[in-house]
C-alpha cells in the first residue's frame, strides 16, 4: 500500500506532488536484485523524475544515470554520480551539452546519426580527447505501444538505421576522437507485452553478429528501457516484475565472453512511487455528465492531454454512493481532462483527490502555461 495519511494530506496546499520514497526504496532494491543475479548495468532515465531526493535514492541504490540533455548530465554530477556511470542519448545534442558531457569523461555518447559522429569527433579533437561511443541502432521493432512513445520503428527520428551501418562503420575509421565501444537500442516506452522485448533481443543478436562478421568486438551492449508499469491496477503491481524482465534478457540476448549489458529504465522505477493530490473547486451537472473540476490541470500533468493516457483518480475525503463525473481541470483547454466517466464517491467542493502512478512524466514535464504557480512535492519517508 502506499503510505498517504490523508490528515498528513491535508496541511499542505493543493497541488501538489507525493512520493512514497519508502515505496521506491523498495522497488529499487527489487530491480537491483534482479539484475545483480546477471550482472547486468542499470543507468535510472533522468527524464522520467529529475527530483534530487529521487536521484539521492537512484545513487544509494548503486543506479548509473542515463542522461539525454546537458542539464540532465550537470543534475547527475552534481547530486554524486559517477561520471563513469553517465550516458548521455539524444537525437539532438547541442555542441555546448556534447562539450559539458566530454568535459565531465561520462562513460558514453549513445550516437544516432553519421553527421553527430563528424560533430562529436571534431569536439572531442579541439579539446584532445577520445569520446567514447555507441552507435544507437533502430532496430525496426514494434513496441506495441503509443505512436507518441514508440522510438523503434524507421519512421522514427532516433538511431542509425541498419542500411547505414556500412557507411557509418567506414566513416568510423577515418574519425580518431572517437572510440566505438559498443552498440545502444531503445525501442519505446510503457512496454507492458514483454515478447516485445524478446523480438527486441532476436534483433540484437542479428546486430551482434554482423559486428563480428566486420571483426570488430563490442565490449557492451545497451538495450535501453521501456518496461510499463500498471496505471489500472496500481494497487495489484506496485512494483514491477522484474525477474521476469531481466530473466528474459538473459534467456535470450546471446552475450560474448566479458561483454557488459546495460540498461536504461526510468518509468518501472519511479512511476507507482508518484501521486498528484488535487482539490475539487467545483462541481457542475451538466447534461450529459458531471463535471468536477481539480485545482491541477494539464500544466500539472500532461499525459493524459498528450497521450490520452489514463491515470486511477480516487476521493480520498468521500465515502458516499458513487457517481460518474468527468474529472477536469482549470486550464483554458478542451484538452485539460484527467479522465471521463470516471466513477468515484459523490464528491463536493473541497474534496482531496488522488490522480495515481504519477511518479513518471508527471512533475517533471509540469509547465507554467496560463501563468500556473509550478507544482510543489511533498516527500513521505
């Protein structure tokens, strides 16, 4: 159960933020177990929950740091990762943040393009230094899962397409800042069907031999992330089942003898840990629906603006006979609705309201949109 005590609740002002940093110890020290029995290498995805005591918990924890901006890179170094546990992705990195990141010596520049090879080779020379890569590869897998978070398929703007491997490993050759030390897949997010993850390693496995057939040795192997978490039962999987996550990927990914594996999660770790708390300012009968309408809105969180995502809503005050309202929020948007026809206990003004598994992609992507008062958080030890 997650620990929220509603009088504890109800002294801080409305909205805000709640993390159950107990839940998420718990749910770190499962995913590291799991992947401790491989030896596998976790970096935490920064962008998931950028939060300092999130990071201070990910660090403790013995979490790398998968970074995909300057900021996110600075936000890892200066709350105590290693820089040789940062690694540093994005389809778009700015010279200023390649520059930052080749400072710092991170462990790795996941590449995704011929032209940021040439850019990066050339940054890394004015200051003398090696940049250590991986070649992010589209791997042409389907996620099975929102077009908006799907990163693996070659309609996609991310990773090097297999056709241009000849091409980038002859351009490789003539770039002598940069060192090839392994090759980089992230195929999407919120991955709930874990045969995805199965195709995903037949794939690797293909890549891995063409590597070999070209003699070149990789002395790691970075799968990326994307495993889901239960938005509709939260209560049911607090934690995901990260023995069968990892346990796939060692049944079927063909490692080579020294060759490290790596991974990069941010949802499955952070997610369930998460909840928005709202007040009801209003409610209006409408026609044909109720309405109820939250303090927070889409600048709170965006998901379900975004990707129609759906989120458990639950009246932590009422305990009356239930009633369907559609639960909306102030923003001058349509699009501002948390969930329609959701049924919960009749609820009235001034009823605290819980909007679940919101530790990912939540606080992190809040905006100032309509001149909102950002978000607070609240921490529950």
């Amino acid at each position: 159960m997650l620990n929220l005590n509603l009088e504890e609740l109800q002294q801080h002002p409305t909205p805000f933020y709640v993390y159950d940093l107990n839940l998420l110890r718990q749910t770190l020290q499962a995913a590291r177990q799991e992947a401790d029995k491989y030896d596998f290498h976790v970096h935490y995805a920064l962008k998931a929950n950028a939060n300092t005591p999130v990071l201070d918990e990910m660090r403790q924890n013995g979490f790398g740091a998968d970074c995909v901006s300057g900021n996110e890179i600075r936000a890892a170094i200066e709350n105590g990762f290693a820089s040789k546990e940062v690694v540093f992705a994005g389809v778009g990195k700015s010279d200023e943040e390649i520059n930052y990141a080749l400072e710092q010596d991170i462990f790795c520049f996941n590449c995704e393009s011929s032209h940021e090879l040439e850019v990066l080779n050339e940054l890394a020379a004015k200051k003398g230094k090696v940049a250590r890569i991986a070649l992010r590869i589209n791997p042409n897998v389907n996620a099975n899962t929102h077009k908006y978070i799907t990163t693996g398929l070659e309609e996609n703007k991310f990773g090097i397409n297999a056709w241009e491997l000849e091409h980038v490993l002859a351009q490789l050759q003539t770039l002598s800042s940069i060192e090839l030390i392994g090759i980089h897949f992230h195929i999407g997010s919120q991955i709930t069907d874990l045969s995805v993850f199965k195709n995903l390693c037949t794939r690797v496995n293909e890549f891995q031999e063409w590597f070999l057939a070209h003699n070149i040795q990789l002395q790691h192997i970075n799968v990326g992330g994307g495993l889901g978490v239960d938005y509709y039962h939260p209560e049911q999987q607090l934690i995901p089942d990260f023995e069968a996550y990892f346990g796939l990927f060692n049944q079927f990914l063909e490692i080579r003898p020294g060759q490290e594996v790596h991974f990069e999660l941010g949802r499955a770790l952070v997610a369930q840990s998460g909840t928005l708390i709202s007040k009801v300012l209003y409610i209006k009968n409408g026609q044909n629906t109720n309405f109820a309408i939250l303090d927070a809105g889409m600048t709170e969180l965006i998901r379900p603006a975004l990707y129609q995502s759906y989120h458990k809503i639950e009246n932590l005050t009422s305990t009356a006979a239930e009633v369907r309202y559609d639960v909306v929020g102030p923003i001058c948007e349509s699009s501002d609705c948390f969930g329609k026809a959701v049924l919960l206990p009749e609820t009235n003004r001034g009823d605290l309201i819980a909007i679940r598994t919101a530790g990912a992609y939540g606080e992190v992507m809040a905006s100032g949109y309509n001149l909102r008062n950002r978000v607070k958080a609240v921490y529950l030890h």
